[in-house]
C-alpha cells in the first residue's frame, strides 16, 4: 500500500509511487540487502526517502535514517555504530561527507549527480529493476538515534514484533496521529525524528491516503497548503504553532482551514497558552502526545481535554500504564512529583550494543526515560522536568522547567533556557540563558527581579546571559548540553 504523494505541487499517484516502491526493494534485494540488515539513509523530505523506507519496510529491513545536517565525525560515528550495510544518500550530501564513510561501505547517491561517477546512482538502480513479486516480510521499522542531548546519542533497535504487537501499534497511531482512509495529510517535519518517521509510515498504511511531504516549514504556505489541498490532518511541533500565531491577523484571515480535522503534537510540551491560541484559531483539532524515541507514545490528550486541563499530557494511551515512583522505587500518590514509569508491552528494543543502558531504565517491568511528573487524582499526567535537567543546589532539587515558564512571562523574553552551572558551596548554583524579543531591552537585573517576584529566592539564577539565538535541534528543542558544556569545562564532574 502506497499513499498518493504530493511534493512541490505534483502529484505522484498511488499506483505509480508503488510500483516505484517495489522497483525499489528489488534493486536493494540486488545490492545484497535482505530481512536482518540495515541500510543508512540520510536524505531530506521527499519522494526518495518515501520509496525507500517503504521498499525497506516491504523487505522486512532496517532503515536508519540520519540528520542530513551531520558533518563528518558525527556521520562516521552513527554509520560505524549502525552497522549499515548500504548508505543512501542525497548526491550534494555524499561529494560533501563521502570521507566520513567507513571503508569498504557501499554509498548509493540520489538525485542530481551533476555527473560525479564514483558511486552507482539510485535512479538507474530502481528503474532497471522489475517490480518486486514476493510477499511483503514482516515489517521491522527504523532504527532511530537518541538526540545526544546527555551524551553520546544510541541506537534504538526495535526487535521483531509480534502480530499482536503490530496491531497495538497501529492502533496506538490511529489514536495519536488521527489516522483514517482517505486522510489528506501535511509532514514537514523531518524524516530522521521519530514522529515525523512514523508519521510518514502510518499515513502511508492508510487507504486512499494522500500525503503533502514538504522539506521545510513555512508559516504562511501551510495555510495556503491546506486550503488549496483541503487538506485534514497534519504533524506539527510547538515551534510551528508560535511561528503560525505570529502571522498577521489579515494573513491568518486569508485562508480556509475548516477541512482540518487533527493535528498531531509531540517533541516538546506545548505552553499551554500556545495550545490554546491554536484552538481558538483552529478549533477543537489540536492533539498532543508524550512518549519518547525508544518507547513510543504513553499519554495523549485531546483540544477539549487540554482546556480542561491546562499543561496536562494527558491519559494513558490504552494498552500503557503509568506509574510514579521514588528513587526507592515506591507508588507516589496523586499530585506528589516522581519519576515516570511505563509499563508499555507492545514495544520491544534495545540500544545498539548498549543493552545495558536498556536494562537500567528499566524496574518491575516498568521503564523510565527520566522524566519528572505527577498524576492528578483522574490520571492525567503533569510533565515537571526531565531528571537529567534537574538542579541540585545544597541538596535542594530544582526543577528549570518551573522557571522558564515564570520568565517566558515577562515581556520581551523570546524563549530561555534554565541549567546547573558548578558552584564550589552549593555544588551546582542555576545559570538562565535568554533570548530577548528583537528589539526588546533586558537585563540581568530585571529578569531576576521578575523571578524573585514569583519564585523562591533560590530559585533565582546567579549567572544571567543573553543570545541573539538559542541552540536548538530541529524538533525546536533547546540543546541545554551546549549551554552548559562551557561552565563544566575542565571540572572534574559534569551535571
């Protein structure tokens, strides 16, 4: 089953993306590529990585799909630790990082070669092979790398699921994602993140599915992307949302949006005034989901729930439970932050040649990503922050989280980010980097003072600096790990 497939304004029928599909699997099932491998792909938003996880899906392989923006070190460390077999890449990509590749690896270059010959290209590949005529294998999935944001990033392998597994998942996508027969769907998010991976997955198992693959986002075209293609669903982060509401009125008034049906949210928490904006644009189509790379979706929560509930994450998704421990591991009452645990029995990995990483998150068949929340007394989950980000400064736990959202509160402040700096007392002592409005005036002192306004003294940053921009990763997530490296530099230990 293939989506009908629009990109850059034309339009690739079902029929014909599937027989490129299938032309597709026979030319990797060529180049040696069978069930138990894996093939690295690093190509951005369009309709090759669509053919190709697809044909590699129809093969029962792996795919690991790559940041495109990778320089060398970080290339060569993911394909040495993927054990590719193939790597697939965009031809511009390839000329540029080609020495990042291990020896004797095969590269494959797609797209326009500009006449380079050094590696065979995929074009020709595809269109010299017949249309594969076996059955399709039992679906593996991708192979994603954790964002690296507290070391080193892992390879999540996901295990050969089961049947029953397989039907779980689906139906925990239909959930998540809206999926239906016949959907019209935008993704602009990148293929390499989970979500958008499996977003792009699941709209293609869907019938009579059309799917608008965009390679990057822009406010004012997705508004006109939907009412030209009345379109129903689509996958989109926070960031976005901000970037749309900043739109003028008259541009947002321009466009018909009333065939929009469901919006999918995840990556990071949506502020909840963000989330409501939205709503009152949008309508009652804005649904949000927690859950993580290695373990898939646990909560989601609906427009009206979120109205209801502002800041939830929502319930547990069916099939998941949810618990909150202690660092003992004992049952946390309603409302009393803890650790978040999941027992989630339709996923089953590991971390590529770490399985000891796996194993430590795990307690009593529960599994946590270090996450800090609670559960309200109807079983809505409260996110307050993740462990790795937590402070500790003279034995009292600080939780950033609560602190940006007091200073994203004071007028003039872009966004920010909140992070343990060392401090020969305390141990640790909270350093804010913030990232003012254009042309707002801020300072050190007036931050603190809104701060000491709404917080305890101690929550109060010592060190306060100013960016013209924020380290991000491309789902809109701030990567603290470069704010904070420069003060641990040289330190004995690191937060």
């Amino acid at each position: 089953m293939a989506p009908t497939l629009i990109y850059e304004d034309r339009t690739l029928e079902s029929d014909a993306l599937l027989e490129r599909v299938l032309r597709a699997a026979s030319a990797l099932r060529a180049l040696g590529v069978s069930a138990t491998d894996t093939v690295a792909l690093m190509l951005r938003n369009t309709p090759y990585v669509v053919e190709l996880m697809l044909a590699l899906r129809w093969l029962g392989a792996t795919w690991c799909p790559i940041n495109w923006h990778f320089k060398h070190e970080e290339l060569r460390y993911i394909l040495g630790d993927c054990g590719a077999r193939l790597f697939v890449a965009e031809a511009a990509l390839l000329r540029e990082l080609h020495a990042a590749l291990p020896p004797g690896m095969t590269a494959i270059a797609v797209g326009d070669a500009g006449g380079d010959a050094r590696w065979p290209q995929w074009d020709a590949l595809r269109n010299a092979a017949a249309p594969c005529t076996e059955a399709a294998g039992t679906p593996r999935g991708p192979m994603l790398y954790t964002s690296g944001t507290t070391g080193k990033p892992k390879g999540i392998r996901r295990n050969l699921a089961t049947a029953e597994q397989m039907a779980r998942t689906l139906e925990r996508s239909k959930l998540c994602y809206g999926l239906e027969p016949g959907m019209r769907a935008l993704l602009s998010a990148p293929n390499y993140h989970s979500a958008p991976n499996g977003y792009l997955i699941g709209v293609s198992q869907m019938p009579d599915a059309t799917l608008l693959l965009e390679q990057r986002f822009d406010a004012e075209r997705t508004l006109q992307l939907i009412e030209r293609h009345r379109l129903t669903h689509a996958y989109l982060v926070p960031t976005l949302y901000v970037r749309l509401l900043r739109l003028p009125d008259d541009v947002k008034r321009r466009y018909d949006l009333s065939s929009m049906r469901h919006v999918s949210s995840t990556g990071s928490a949506c502020p909840p005034g963000v989330k409501r904006a939205m709503i009152d644009w949008w309508g009652p189509v804005i649904n949000e989901s927690y859950g993580s790379s290695e373990l898939g979706y646990m909560t989601y929560v609906t427009s009206a729930e979120a109205l209801a509930k502002p800041a939830t994450a929502g319930r547990a998704i069916p099939g998941c439970e949810l618990a909150i421990l202690d660092q003992q591991g004992r049952a946390l009452p309603p409302g009393q932050p803890g650790l978040i645990y999941v027992r989630q029995p339709m996923v089953d990995f590991t971390y590529q040649g770490n399985d000891a990483a796996r194993r430590a998150m795990e307690r009593d068949g529960f599994m946590t990503m270090g996450d800090v929340g609670y559960l309200d007394g109807d079983g809505y989950l409260f996110i307050v922050d993740r462990a790795a980000d937590m402070v500790i400064s003279g034995g009292v736990n600080i939780y950033p989280a609560e602190i940006e959202q007091a200073l994203l509160g004071l007028a003039g402040v872009e966004d920010c980010a909140v992070f343990g700096i060392p401090d020969d007392e305390f141990g640790e002592a909270l350093a804010a980097a913030v990232q003012p409005r254009a042309g707002a005036s801020l300072s050190a002192d007036r931050v603190r003072a809104h701060l000491r306004e709404r917080l305890a003294g101690y929550k109060v940053p010592h060190v306060v600096t100013f960016h013209d921009a924020l380290p991000r990763e491309d789902t809109g997530k701030i990567f603290k790990r470069k704010l904070r490296e420069p003060y641990w530099a040289g330190r004995e230990r690191r937060v």
